[in-house]
C-alpha cells in the first residue's frame, strides 16, 4: 500500500530505511519540483555529512533579485506582491555562492537562462545532455529516488493524481530503468492542490508512488513567469515568422517575448487578416521574401487550424487556441491520421466508412477482438457495443456478423453500430508546461472535455521520432519547429546554450531534436529566431557573425533564420548563397565587415554587394515601421496581460535609462554628477517610497535615491 504522509520527516525515514547513506535524486525541470521536500531532504543532508546526496535536474527557478541596490529595491518590492510565499529552492544560493557541501552535489542538464553564468559550481556540474537523453543519463549514474509534485482531483469516486506539468522525466525514468533491469527509483509525491491537474499520460494510481505527501501548509502557487514587453524588434521578428506557418500544419515553440510576438502576430493573421497582409505590403516582407513565403508558408487566415507538438506548453498556445488557429485535431492511429490527412474522412464519421475501410485495407475482412476495441477506441464504433467471438451485439440486443464479407451484415453493421464523430483527439500534445498566472488560471479553468484536447506525455514522445514513428509522421504534418538562438554565423550554424569560452547560459533542452526533426519529417522546417545585435553597457555587436567558436546547432542542419530584418532560407544552398543571405539580414552596421570577411577567405566573389533593399537594416527602420500600425492600436508592450504597476512601470523606464547612461566609465561619472543637484518633488515621493528610499541613513541610499530622481525627470 502507498503510504500517505503529512510530515516530511517519514519520506526521510523511508529513504534511509530503503536506500541507506546513498541517494541520487532526480526531480522535474521547471515547476514540477516539490521546493519544499526537496529543501528538507538538502538541510538533512547538510546535517548529515555521512549521507551523499546528488540532486540530478534542470531549470532551478530562482526568484529574481537583482545586483544594484536600486534594482534589488524594487525586485524586492515587486517579488513580495507577485510570488508571494514562494519556497525558494535552499540549493540555488549555495550553488550561485559555491558553498554547496562536499557531501552534496547538484547537476543540471539546464539552467535558468543567464543566472549560473559566474557560478564555479553551477559551470563544473553541468551536464550537456539533449533532453531526450536525460532519463538515460539520469539510469546510468543510478537515480534512486525521483521527487514529483502532483496535482490532485479529489470526488466521490476516489482521489486521482496527476503529474501534471512534469510526466516527461519521470515516465522515461522509470521506463529506462525497467528496460535496463535496473531497480525503480523510490518515486515520492508532494501534492500541491495549486497545480493544474491534466490528464492523459499524466494520470496516475497512487499505488504509482511509494510514498504520497499531502499537507495543506505544504501547498503553494507554482512559480509563474511575469510578462516581458515586446518591443518593435520581436514584434518585426514575430511578424516575419508567422508568415512561415502552413495551414493545417504543425506548431512547436517555446517561451519568451520572441514567440509571443510571433503568437500576436499570427492571431493578427487570422483575426485582422486584411490589415495584416498591408503591413506585410508597407513593410515589404511580401515583395523582398515572397519565393520563401509562398513555398513554405502562407499569409491567409487559417481554415484547418494547426496542431501543436511541442516540448513546452506555454501560454501562447493558449491563445492561438482561443484565436481559432490551435484546432487541427490529431488521432491516436496512424492509418485513421493519414486517412484525415488525405482529406478521404473527417473528424465527422458518414455511411458507409466500414466499407470504404476495407477497400483501403485499413482492416481487415473479419473484425478480431484487436480490431473491435481499436475501431471502438476511435469512435467508429459506439462505446455501447460489445464484442464475443464471431458476434457483434448492440445495445438493443441485435447481434452482427464480424464477416465483413456478406453485404448484408456489412449494411446492418453501417447502419447501427457506427458512432458519430472519431474520439480522442488532441490539439496539443506536450512535455511540461510553465507561465503565467493568468495561464494557470485558464488552466484549471477548462472542464474535463476541453482539457482532454491538451494532452502532457513523455519528453521521448514530443522530442523525437522513434518508438511510435509511423504515427508521429502522420500527427506532425506541414511542422515548423521555431526556436531562438544567441548568435548564427553566416555559414548557419547557431549557438543557442553557451558562449565562446563554454560559459553555459542555459542548455540544449529539445533544440537539436526540434531542428533535426524538421529535416527529417516530410514538408518542415526549422526556424531559428534571432535578434541581430546584443547591447551591452561597452558596445553593440553583431549577433550574425562570421565564425563562433561554440555551436548548438551544426551548419549541416541549417534552415531557416530570421532577425528582425527578413527571412534568410540556408537550407540545401551554397556556402555562398548563405553568406549572401545571412548578410542581407544582418544590421546594417555590421554588413560591410562581415561580406569583406567573406570575401577574403574566398568564401564569396569580390563582385558582390549587399541588394539595395538590404542596405537600410537599421532600429529606427524597424520603429518606423510599426508607427502607423501602433498608432492604430496594434502591436501593444505587453498583448497578453502585465504584471507591474503604473508605479512599478515608471520605475523599470527610469532604471532601463539609467542602465543606458551608466554604459561605461564616462557615462557613469557625467550621470553621477548631474544627480547630485536633484532634490525630490512631491510626485517623485511616492516612488522613493515604494523603493524604501524615503528616509536613507547611508551615503549609498542617498545616491541612489537621487539617481532614481534624476533617472524619472529624464526618461522618455
């Protein structure tokens, strides 16, 4: 019997009773992680320097807090009215200020983007895995204990459980470790009543776990990802990418402001569709990048709706479902798939389908009790039929035949025994999820028939082709599997993970899986998004350059680019036709350096020269235009809901200038000495206030308070 705990102490005592001095965890990426048992099980450990513990994950998510002391003030502020009484994981502090025990060990195959960059720690314990390779890995270095937090359904009949945004590691686990013979891990559950509850694969027996903790005091809201303005860069970028999807076709994305550009967009396509295509027009996108548009997307409404296969549920799918583009349905049958794909059946089952069936020798003469419970899983036939050797019997008592042979049991057959439309299909199917509050909220807000169309399964499932290959060609028809990158050099090759020096930003995750997929499936492609230069406080570089030390993804397996300036389509073209088009999408400033380069390592013929329509790639042509668009209404910071205050809005301006004006030495020095004349008005108290610089004892907080002064006078 599964044991069900209220104290964490008891999932301390199994493991020791069961694992002794040796524990190897591995818990979900992201927000299924149970904070706070994983947080007794390391102070018991720090406690304990007898007992090894390695934590084996991913995606540690940290609340942000800032480096200045102006920063710090005010993530402070909006942390404790946004994540409230969110645990915060005990080991992300000792590994950022490496102080983790010599008994402990933490190992992550990714890592919040950015936050472990100056961890000695977090950098020497990363593991470069893809994703689908990680329950293998995680088998290999012998996890014995996996940590799950879980939804609950509690009714009359009994109490259900769901992994809910995490089943991906944990199914491929436990599964890798039977298929190798090695021994199931000690699987304990923290139900968090917060957590969304989803079906399919996610659905699970409490007999599944060992041991089940559920305390009320131990429930929290998951940790959710506050809005990021769009700016016109992503909005440019987004517009170009939505022209790349083909209706009836396939979706996979990820999170950040790039992809909910991309997500407005194309509800901006389906929903506005006569102002979309001007923009297009006024823009020029239709006329300079047409060849690639026309043969690998479309700029129409969306009439069959796409389906979306993707490693990450994120909020956008949400709204492409609500925009009426989410809605090409996908069925557990490969042959019943590809059927529907050919346009020969719909969703809606008609007369006469028994028949058309065998001719297209989808079954067979004779129905066999395997053939019985597929055709009735799909709802071709009625759930009320039942099945005994040789004999069909309806619900009335009637009894058919399963010799498909004589015409006139196969009418009887047609006539009473076929259901009306084909069951059990799925808009989405998905790996993890995580996002917003407001996503949650439309989460648990769907009713069971709704949610059944989203559907979370195995990372091994989403991320590639094998085991169920026949199927997943038939589901993932017409794919564009559209990420972001940090830099693509001009021969196409990206680096989306980690910088030059092997300094790891974040991780491969599904990248490599998603691109490679959408060369080896039929009609997809791979799009990689990219903003074309990064600003820091010393300069503006190119994001397209000439050659990058690090790759993510090789230029063998180069695709489709966009920046914010156009379209470049690598794939199966010359080294010389990929420099010509990465050039022409790369910002204006850096074109000259990057074809002279070319052109001196005789990767490019002298005589070539950037296309007059490509020589304008600059900031303010983007803003330009979007003007009129945005004067209109459209194209607005934050599309889907914000999270920050007017107040808090002003501030994160006047912090965005005064990071610009404090980019280097001079700047620094100039802006010091301009704030020292400033004293606060009336208006500007309130903002000292909310960043607890009303009353400063110290010379620091008087600085600060009169920069954050002068930084509100100032910004535009």
């Amino acid at each position: 019997m599964t044991k069900i705990s209220t104290q964490f102490k008891e999932s301390i005592e199994l493991l020791h009773s069961r694992l002794g001095s040796t524990w190897t965890v591995g818990t979900p990426l992201g927000i299924g992680k149970p904070n706070p048992l994983i947080n007794h099980l390391y102070q018991h450990a720090k406690q304990n320097p007898q007992l090894s513990l390695e934590i084996f994950t991913a995606l540690s998510l940290e609340i942000p807090h800032g480096n200045s002391l102006l920063e710090r003030r005010f993530l402070d502020s909006f942390s404790q009215r946004f994540f409230g009484q969110y645990p915060e994981l005990d080991y992300i502090q000792d590994v950022k200020r490496n102080t983790v025990p010599a008994n402990i060990s933490v190992r992550e195959f990714y890592m919040q983007s950015g936050k472990m960059l100056y961890s000695a720690t977090a950098q020497r314990g990363y593991v470069s895995s893809n994703y689908t390779h990680v329950a293998r890995d995680m088998v290999d270095r012998d996890v014995n204990i996996i940590l799950q937090m879980v939804a609950v359904k509690r009714s009359e009949e009994g109490t259900q459980y769901s992994l809910s945004c995490n089943p991906d590691l944990t199914l491929d686990v436990l599964n890798t470790a039977a298929r190798k013979g090695k021994p199931r891990p000690v699987v304990i559950a923290m139900v968090n009543e917060s957590l969304p509850f989803m079906g399919g694969q996610a659905v699970v027996d409490a007999a599944f776990f060992d041991l089940i903790h559920d305390n009320p005091s131990d429930y929290f809201a998951p940790f959710a990802t506050p809005a990021q303005p769009i700016n016109a860069t992503d909005y440019s970028i987004g517009l170009l990418a939505s022209t790349l999807l083909k209706d009836g076709g396939t979706l996979q994305i990820g999170i950040g402001s790039l992809a909910d550009a991309m997500v407005y967009c194309s509800q901006m396509r389906q929903q506005n569709n006569h102002t979309y295509n001007e923009l297009l027009k006024s823009t020029g996108i239709s006329e300079k990048f047409k060849p690639v548009i026309a043969d690998v997307g479309g700029t129409g409404a969306f009439k069959q709706g796409l389906y979306a296969a993707s490693e990450m549920f994120v909020e956008g799918f949400a709204h492409l479902y609500e925009a009426g583009i989410l809605r090409r349905k996908v069925f557990p049958d490969a042959r019943i798939q590809g059927l529907l794909n050919e346009g020969k059946i719909t969703e809606q089952i008609k007369p006469g389908l028994i028949k058309n069936l065998l001719d297209w020798q989808v079954i067979d003469e004779v129905i066999t009790a395997r053939s019985f419970q597929r055709l009735q899983h799909l709802g071709i036939f009625k759930a009320d039929l039942t099945f005994s050797p040789g004999r069909i019997t309806d619900s009335a008592g009637r009894v058919y035949a399963t010799n498909l042979h004589d015409d006139e049991n196969l009418a009887a057959i047609e006539q009473h025994c076929l259901g009306s439309r084909l069951h059990h299909g799925v808009l989405l199917h998905a790996a993890f999820f995580m996002g917003s509050k407001r996503f949650y909220q439309w989460l648990h807000a769907l009713d069971d028939e709704h949610k059944a169309l989203f559907q979370m399964t195995a990372v091994s499932q989403i991320n590639e082709l094998y085991g169920g290959e026949d199927l997943d060609r038939a589901q993932r028809i017409k794919a564009r599997f559209i990420n972001t990158c940090m830099k693509v050099d001009v021969l196409g090759a990206a680096a989306s993970d980690a910088l030059e020096d092997h300094q790891v930003v974040s991780g491969v995750g599904g990248q490599y899986n998603f691109v490679a997929m959408g060369h080896a499936l039929q009609d997809s492609r791979s799009v990689l998004l990219l903003r074309s230069v990064h600003i820091s406080k010393q300069a503006v570089t190119s994001n397209v350059v000439w050659k990058y030390s690090y790759c993510t993804i090789p230029r063998h397996l180069r695709d489709i680019v966009i920046t914010e300036y156009g379209i470049a389509d690598l794939r199966g073209q010359s080294d010389e036709v990929c420099i010509q088009r990465m050039v022409c999408i790369a910002d204006s400033r850096f074109q000259e350096g990057l074809r002279a380069q070319a052109v001196a390592h005789n990767k490019l013929s002298a005589d070539w020269q950037v296309p007059a329509a490509f020589k304008h790639n600059t900031p303010e042509m983007i803003a330009q235009q979007f003007n009129a668009a945005k004067a209109q209404g459209y194209f607005p910071a934050f599309p889907f809901g914000e999270d920050f205050t007017a107040d808090e809005k002003v501030i994160i301006n006047a912090l965005k200038w005064l990071k610009v004006k404090t980019r280097n030495k001079y700047a620094t020095l100039l802006t010091l000495f301009k704030a020292q004349f400033v004293k606060p008005r009336q208006q500007e108290l309130a903002y000292l206030q909310l960043m607890q610089l009303d009353h400063n004892q110290t010379f620091k907080q008087r600085l600060s308070a009169k920069l954050l002064v002068y930084a509100l006078r100032n910004q535009p």
